[in-house]
C-alpha cells in the first residue's frame, strides 16, 4: 500500500509539474543567465524523422520547466556552501567573479584578425579624406584584468595567452591607425577601476578612460575642454553584477555601482533612436545594474549640449562605452553613440556621410578584437 502511495504522489508531482509549465506563461529570455530561451519548435515529419524535433522540445521543457530558476537558485545556495570553485560557468574566487573557458585557447583566428584590421584601415583612410580623427579604443575586458585571480589548477594558456591582444595592438600602427591601448592606465590600479562582479569596468575605469581620451583628441585632433576632478561617489543601492546574477545574486560582495555629480551642470537634451528622452545618463530605474549608464544598450543615443563652438563625437561600441558616454558628452557639442548589435539603418560610411563628426572614437575590449559580426561588422555586412 505504501509503495502504491508513493507512485501516486510521484506521478502527481509529475502532472502538476507538467500543468504548471503548459498554463505559465511563456518567457523568452532568462534574466539571472541573461541569454534567450529555447522556442517551442514546429511540428514537422521530416524534423521527427531526421530525430531533430524531439531535441528541440526537450531544450524546451529544459528552459521553461515550472519552477526552474527556484531549483537553479537552491542548486547555486548549495555548491557555494560547499565551496565549489567554478559554479554555472563562473569562477568563484575569495572576492572576484570570473568566466570559465571550458577549452584551452591556444591561438586566435588569423583571418578573423586580418578582416578586422583591414576593415578599420580602409576606415581610417577613409576619415582621413574627410578630415575625420579616428582614434580605436582598446579596454581590458574584466577577466583579463583579473587575470592573476584564476586558480593556479586551471590551464594557464587558456587564460594568460596575451597574442591576441599585442598581435592586434601591433597591427594598427602598422596600418596608421592611430590607438590607445588602455591597459597600460588601467593596470595601474585594477582594484579601483574595476569591477569584482561584473564584465564591465566601473566609472573610475570610465573617467580615467575618458581623461586619456581627452588628452589625446585635444593633442592630435580638435581642442575640446575636459572634465576634471569628477566627484564620484557610490550608489547606495547594491549592484548585481553580469557574473552575480548569473549566480542568482547569492556571492557576497561589497562590489558597487558610482555615479558624479559636476560642479558646473552641462544641460542637454538626450534623443534615443530618434525619439526625444529624459535628459539624464543614468537610469533612476536600475540602480542595481550596470545598465544604469545611459539606461543600458541603445542601437543610437545622440546628446545635443548646444555649444556649436565645440567639435562633435561619435562613439561606436557595445555596453563598454555606456559608462564612458555619461561623462564625454560634457565635452562636445553633439555626442553620437552607435551600438552595430542593434543599429541597422545604415552602414557607418552611411552615417559618417550624413553626419560628418570631427572625431571617432571606436571603443572595443579585449576580448572581442577579432569578433567580426556587430560592432565588428560596423553595418557593412
């Protein structure tokens, strides 16, 4: 009877569990792993045949099971009581997040390198022609900053190997492009500029990119003032970072979000896709995320200061120009922010023919030199 009795309430948990999936409504994307959840596939006999469509419903029931993120969230609670060193693809050291790279990195792809660079000479040569300075940005990615936080156990080619980023550094002076490579401020203080939980550096990082920026347009381009002695001060709300929330928010960290305050306000108005906005950078809303800065990704942000005696700047880049583009716009009269992930209404010759900025600033970190698509791409494809 006893065993009759378990069945029963197996099956039961079972049926519910599968009720409770059906009714729910459907996500698409998970916010703790921050990626785009599996699409219910359409039936077709060919699909079943070629054994393709019961995969695809079984990645279904995966991503969208009853109940999931409470028993991924119980899952992560348990391994961190437990210590486990690489958790949901997350490196979990005393008081820094870092990403897992499951394969040993042992070269790059030359022609994804050779595509990239010779893209961006035939665009510096083209801002050339036009009278246009063009200046690549390059960032430390937060893992490389922290590099030495790896565990000694962990391959240390797949995280140490540094040819990717001086074969590409060295490739550009090569071609003329005129660069600045901002490891070599930055490692100055890691601790100060970036983040412990998140991908991202932090606004330190930000303002001392920003500096150096400025000291290098003001010297080779346009004559712009710069905004000095910032006053930074944390938020008070606590940050979730990118790496934390994919451990559903449980690794304890004194990591924090910053914002400023100036001295002298430089008014503004702020357009987003074409649509007038709120006239701030940071977003009220998500003190607890890195898209605080500038509300997070926009395809294109523009910022009118109203000062036509200063030159104009276009910044191409992913989220890493986000907490740069709070502070630059005090410098230019029209500050122009292009995101190729999202932005697809032309291709940047397009748009440097319609706008005709004085300077370029192309923002990318470390890790994505060599990725070919997005801002890669800069709509050319």
């Amino acid at each position: 009877m006893k065993h009759w009795i378990k069945i029963v309430f197996f099956c039961g948990a079972l049926s519910l569990i599968a009720a409770l999936t059906l009714v729910k409504e459907p996500a698409t994307t998970s916010y703790y792993e921050n990626r785009s959840l599996a699409v219910f596939p359409p039936f077709g006999m060919q699909e079943v045949l070629e054994g393709e469509y019961f995969p695809q419903v079984e990645a279904w029931i995966g991503d969208h099971l009853a109940g999931r993120d409470q028993l991924l969230k119980l899952n992560t609670r348990k391994e961190l009581a437990l210590h486990d060193p690489v958790i949901s693809d997350t490196v979990v050291t005393e008081d820094v997040l870092l990403p897992y790279h499951g394969t040993v990195l042992n070269h790059y792809n030359e022609e994804n390198m050779t595509q990239e660079l010779d893209m961006l000479q035939e665009l510096n040569e083209y801002c050339s022609r036009k009278g246009i300075g063009f200046l690549y940005v390059g960032i430390p990615e937060q893992s490389n900053a922290f590099r030495d936080r790896y565990p000694s156990w962990l391959n240390d080619s797949s995280y140490r190997d540094d040819s990717l980023r001086t074969d590409f550094m060295t490739g550009l002076p090569e071609r003329g492009i005129d660069h600045l490579e901002m490891a070599q401020y930055l490692s100055a203080d890691y601790e100060k500029f970036y983040s412990k939980t998140d991908h991202h550096y932090n606004l330190y990082g930000a303002y001392e990119t920003y500096l150096r920026i400025m000291e290098y347009v003001n010297a080779h381009y346009r004559t712009a003032p710069v905004t000095e002695g910032l006053e930074i001060t944390p938020v008070e709300s606590s940050f979730l970072g990118s790496r934390n929330r994919k451990l559903f928010g449980l690794f304890q960290s004194d990591d924090r979000l910053y914002t400023y305050t100036l001295a002298d306000p430089v008014p503004f108005e702020r357009y987003d896709n074409g649509n007038p906005v709120e006239a701030t950078v940071f977003a009220a809303d998500r003190q607890n995320m890195y898209n605080y800065y500038m509300g997070g990704d926009v395809a294109e942000t523009v910022i009118h200061t109203n000062r036509p005696e200063l030159p104009d700047v276009l910044v191409v880049g992913d989220s890493f120009t986000n907490a740069l583009e709070t502070i630059l716009y005090t410098s230019f009269d029209e500050m122009r922010s292009l995101d190729f992930r999202h932005y697809t209404e032309k291709s940047i010759y397009d748009y440097l023919e319609e706008y005709q900025p004085d300077v370029i600033l192309y923002v990318r970190d470390d890790l994505s030199y060599i990725v070919t698509d997005g801002n890669g791409g800069l709509g050319l494809q």
